[in-house]
C-alpha cells in the first residue's frame, strides 16, 4: 500500500473524477476481512457489514431528522465517491502504545437531495483492520446555513442470534456508572437506553463493540432496540426532550464505530478510537507528566495518631505528600476533608451545589501555594478535586490561578450529562486547561471517545461502577464486574477505577465501610488491576499504614501508567484476562480472574530476544481464607517459555520483567 500523507491523501482524493452514477459502494479494510457495502434506494440509504465473508450487520437504514426542514433520508442521489488509501503512523502521549499504526481505506460519498432544499451531506466511512467507523459531514452550502436536529437515525442491524453486555439507563441524565447486564440481545427492552460501548458476542466467538469516536460539538449517542434492530438515539439538550443539536455549517456527527474481530483480545489491543481523532492540539506535551496519584476521600481521610487537627490543613496534606515522595507515586490529591471541599462555598457537601463556591481561594486553614511549594521540594506534584459547577463559571482565572499556585491538575467532577452542551463544555476546559498546563480528569462523566489523542492532557475518565461503591454497597464489586468493565467499558479507553484497596476479605466477611473500605478479590487480583485497567492516572487510593511494610506494594512503587505496546496473551469473556504492556524494554503482565479458581498458561513470546529477571506475585495457597497474601518470586526467563500459573478464586497474578544487560 502507498504511504501518503493527510494532504498527499486529500489532493488526491480531490483529484478523482467524478463516479458514475450509482447507487452501490463497496469499501474494505486493508486486509480484506471486513467489507462495508453501501445502498441508495430512493426510499433511504443503507448498509451492511461482512466479517470474513460473513454477515455481521444486516441491511441498516441512515438517516437524521432535522427541526423545520424535515429529515434527510429519501430523493438522495450519488453525486460523487472520492476513495483511496490512508497509510499514517502517529504516536501518543498518552495511550496503551506508543507508535500507532494507522492503516485505513476511505471513500467520501457525497449526497444530495433531489427536491425540496436539495441539501447536500457526505457519508465518510473508513474501513481498518480492526472495524469500520462512518459519519455525517454537512459542507458549507448556499442554500442550508444552520440545523436544529431532532435524531439521528443510524441503525445497527446485527446479524444472528448474539448476546450482550450492556450498560443501561433509563434517563439522559446520569453518571454513567451501573452493573452491565448480560443477555440476548432480542431481550433487550425497547425502553432502555444502552451506553456504550456495548458488547456484542456471537455464538462463533466473532465479537462486535459498537461505540463512537471523536465526540465533540454533538451529542453523545446511545441505543435502543426498535423491532430487534439497535437504532442511535442522542442525548437531549437540557430542559427539553425533541431537540438534540444545533450547529453551524459546516459541521459534522462523531464517528459511529463497529469494531470487530474473532479475537476479544483484538478489540482491547485496538487503537481506532484514537485513529479517528486528530493529532494532537498541544504543541509543547514536555509538561505532561503522567502518573500515580493518592486520594485519600476514598479511605476515608484515614490519619495516623497525630500531634495535629486533621482537617483542610497543611499538615494533613504533608503526611500524604511525605508518603507520595518515599514511595514513587507522582501526584498528592487536595480534595479537603470530611465532606468539605478546600475553597469556600456554602454547599452542604461535596456534591450538592449551593449559591457560593470560589475556587480561585482556598479556606482559611489551606494555604494553597505553601502546599504546592513543599510538594516540589519533595519531587511531588499537586492536583485538586473541583466540582465543575463551581470551576465552570471561573473557568479562566480559577486556571490561571491554579498555574500561580503550581498545581498540576484536576479531578473535575459530577458532570452527569453528555448533551452537546456538556461535551462542548469538557472540551473546553480540556483547551483551556491546557493552556495553562494543567492535566485533568473527569469524574461523573461519559465514555472516553479517543479524544486524549487531541487532548493528551485528558488523562483519565471515571464513567465506570467503580470500588468507591464499596464504601457503601452491601455486595462489594465482584471479580466478575472487574472483567465486565475490562471486556466492555475499557474498549472505549482509560478508566479510573479507584484502585488500590489492600483491605480483601473472603465475601462471606465483607461489610460496606465508609472509612477503611473492605476489598472482595485477592491482593494479587488489586494488583493485577494496574496492568488491566487503561489509565494515565491510576489512584493509590488507600491510606499510607495499609501499604507500608505490605507484601506486593513494592510492585505499585514500580509500575508506570503509560505504555509502548499493549498485547492480550489470555481472554475469555467473563472469565478471565491477561494483559502484557511494555514501558521502555520492560514488561508488565496483569492476569485477573472471576470467582473460579484456575490453572493457566502464560507465553512469554512478546519478549525480545535475551534473558529477562521476572519478578511473579502469585495468590498463595491459603487465598482463599487469606485473600491478602501472596507469593512472590524471581526467575529467569525468555521469550521461549511459557509459564504455567495457579490463580484463586477472585485472584490474580503480576509479572514484571526487566530486560538483562547485554
């Protein structure tokens, strides 16, 4: 295949012909398994997908309905098909690898109405290896300066009798957080909104993830079962249920992306969320520091024996900074404590609003720039806890005095919607965050649409059920939710999941405890979790007494948070994973496992030639009635062997391997 550039591509693209009039497009992917086949009728357009010459999508209808201009959908005529092929490698800053390849056909058909406005749209669909992805661009017209859309009507027809996990909803407004439900997708109520990404399974073990890419000035999309067909429905603007974008021509929808491959481990190795982004707005990324952080709200503001008044004070956030500089754990979190939050307000807790909040001051007790000067000087840095209510309408000088003060980021929080507004909103605290060098994460907030390839400084989003659940569920978090979001959620992109509680119990002992949370699943399944989990941000979330002097946090002390290669060695739904990254010419292998104990093999042939040190955690024998001890050992291997592995119910298994000196 040709290696061109964007522009070589797009004065190629320009220099084609017209097409003859017609009204069928076949693209495929570069390797020719999947096939995107378009059809113009003059009732609509539609299309299908093949996997390996096999039916995956059946015929699905196109289509968006649009406030006072009606819907776009019959009298369509094949104006022009513009195609070739796309050959661009990139590199994230942040992300599961480092050097992406980015392989894609595309065609470009341009549509318009044979009556009434005779308005023009193009239908870009690219097909990779991995999926195929399409969209809806309106050019700049004469005749059609702004739209009001009521829906857009994108059907996914799946083929088959598949099931699903899906996440599910009965409102447009929430957090995006819940148990996945497991089922046949004929099943499905017609009611129920499904997040995404959604997982879809067939029989045949051919697995399909429907999500979208670049979610930016549009709203975030779900899906509902219309007659067994999955059929896109948008979030609604606030206050009001019919209208769902307005915009400007030229404009364009997301990508509406279908991934597919025969191989779960495929679809969580993928890379075609970001491949669908653009490259990234920030020139100089030299400020980007990723990494771990502490966050003591979800321990419960746990403190030692002191000789001071914990609270909003300087001395309660030394003690964590102090932890945080002895133990390779990048950032200290300033939330405030017991409930309240370190700037003034007159909110009657973190999450509910008052009429007051400033968070361009701190409280009286907090001196912001003392705290953010003494974590410098122990090679740590500061980020804060903001609900978005009181940084919105501050958004410029609460950024601008942040960078004064030297904090470094921020856990943005309770955003809960993912209507245009809001996506327009996060969007623009990513810019101008990033113009003063600040980091942020989104807490309360939607499914990642590859955006942090635009946007490195969006390290991580919640947007997942997550193990501060067990601060009050009386069920904690399962091993087998850990492998749903793994299999379902993490498709989409990082994930901050809380992790860190080296508190486990058999789950016949556990009880939901607000300070000290209590762990279900092993020492070594917590560990295995910073492998699993995609995040450029991942939390040390318990208190500094839990780790200290505890078999396996030698291993968080080491582990980075941003990868050179991603590789899946072991996958089944539900059952189990195994993840390998690299970081420089070491490796990190993560394994977790459901509630069933299990024997597996392990493959070491991802290692480059020359000997490694492992360093293997394993859960011990007595897992299960001491889920917080572990084994540990160092061997000496190569990319010839396989290592065989006993993991207990609920448990895990982490492997780090350092590259030998020549």
């Amino acid at each position: 295949m040709k290696t061109i550039t964007p522009l070589l591509l797009l004065a190629a693209l320009l220099s084609l012909c017209p097409a003859k009039a017609q009204n069928n497009v076949t693209i495929k992917s570069p390797d020719g398994t999947i096939s995107f086949y378009f059809t113009l009728t003059k009732d609509r357009p539609s299309y299908k997908v093949n996997y390996k010459g096999r039916r995956v999508i059946n015929t699905s209808a196109l289509g968006l309905s649009f406030k006072g201009s009606g819907d776009i959908a019959k009298d369509l005529k094949i104006i022009k098909v513009e195609s070739g092929n796309f050959d661009g490698p990139y590199d994230l800053v942040v992300g599961k690898t480092k050097h992406v390849v980015n392989k894609y056909r595309q065609a470009i058909i341009q549509l318009r109405e044979e009556k009434g406005l005779r308005r023009l749209i193009n239908l870009v669909i690219r097909a990779f290896n991995d999926g195929v992805a399409f969209r809806y661009e309106f050019p700049r017209q004469n005749n059609w300066a702004a739209y009001t859309l009521t829906e857009e009507r994108t059907e996914f027809n799946v083929a088959g009798k598949p099931d699903i996990r899906a996440l599910l909803f009965d409102n447009f407004v929430n957090t995006h957080e819940g148990p996945y439900a497991k089922m046949p997708l004929s099943a499905l109520k017609p009611e129920s909104l499904v997040d995404l990404p959604l997982l879809i399974e067939n029989p045949d073990k051919t697995y399909i993830a429907i999500t979208e890419a670049s979610l930016r000035d549009y709203a975030g999309m779900y899906l509902t079962n219309q007659g067994g067909i999955l059929t896109s429905t948008l979030s609604p603007l606030p206050g009001q249920k019919d209208i769902k974008v307005k915009a400007q021509l030229p404009h364009r929808t997301p990508w509406r992306v279908i991934m597919i491959a025969d191989r779960i481990g495929a679809l969580i190795e993928s890379n075609i969320l970001t491949s669908l982004n653009e490259p990234s707005k920030i020139k100089d990324t030299s400020w980007l520091k990723p990494g771990k952080t502490s966050f003591h709200w979800w321990n419960g503001d746990v403190l030692p024996d002191t000789t001071f008044a914990p609270g909003i004070n300087f001395e309660t956030n030394k003690y964590y900074i102090d932890f945080c500089a002895r133990n390779n754990i990048e950032y200290h979190s300033v939330i405030g404590y017991g409930g309240v939050a370190w700037y003034p307000n007159n909110w009657s807790s973190f999450g509910q609003p008052g009429t007051y909040a400033d968070v361009t001051h701190s409280v009286a007790s907090l001196d912001m720039k003392q705290i953010c000067d003494y974590a410098k000087s122990k090679g740590v840095g500061i980020h804060v806890w903001v609900h978005w209510k009181a940084l919105y309408p501050q958004l410029d000088s609460a950024f601008a005095q942040f960078e004064r003060w030297g904090i470094k980021g921020m856990m943005v929080d309770f955003l809960d919607r993912d209507d245009q507004i809001m996506v327009n909103i996060q969007e623009e605290i990513l810019q101008k965050a990033a113009d003063h060098h600040l980091f942020i994460q989104f807490h309360g907030a939607y499914k990642p649409t590859g955006l942090s390839r635009t946007y490195p400084n969006e390290f991580t989003r919640e947007g997942t059920y997550n193990y501060e659940q067990n601060k009050w569920l009386p069920m904690a978090l399962t091993p087998e939710h850990d492998l749903d979001i793994a299999f379902t959620r993490l498709l989409a992109g990082p994930a901050d999941y809380h992790l860190g509680g080296f508190n486990a119990v058999p789950p016949a002992k556990y009880k939901p405890r607000y300070v000290k949370p209590m762990m279900i699943g092993t020492r070594c399944h917590m560990l295995a979790m910073y492998v699993v989990m995609e995040s450029y941000l991942h939390m040390v979330a318990d208190h500094p007494q839990a780790y200290e002097g505890q078999p396996g946090f030698d291993f968080l002390q080491k582990i980075p948070t941003t990868w050179d290669e991603t590789r899946v060695l072991n996958a089944e739904v539900g059952q189990y994973l195994t993840i390998a990254r690299r970081h420089g010419n070491d490796w990190y292998i993560g394994t977790i496992n459901n509630s069933t104990a299990r024997d597996l093999k392990i493959p070491l042939k991802m290692l480059s030639e020359g000997k490694y040190t492992a360093e293997l955690y394993s859960d011990a024998e007595d897992a299960a009635e001491q889920p917080n001890h572990l084994l540990k050992a160092i061997r000496e291997v190569t990319g010839k062997d396989v290592l065989n592995v006993s993991i207990a119910a609920g448990g895990g298994q982490v492997i780090r391997l350092i590259k030998a000196p020549k």
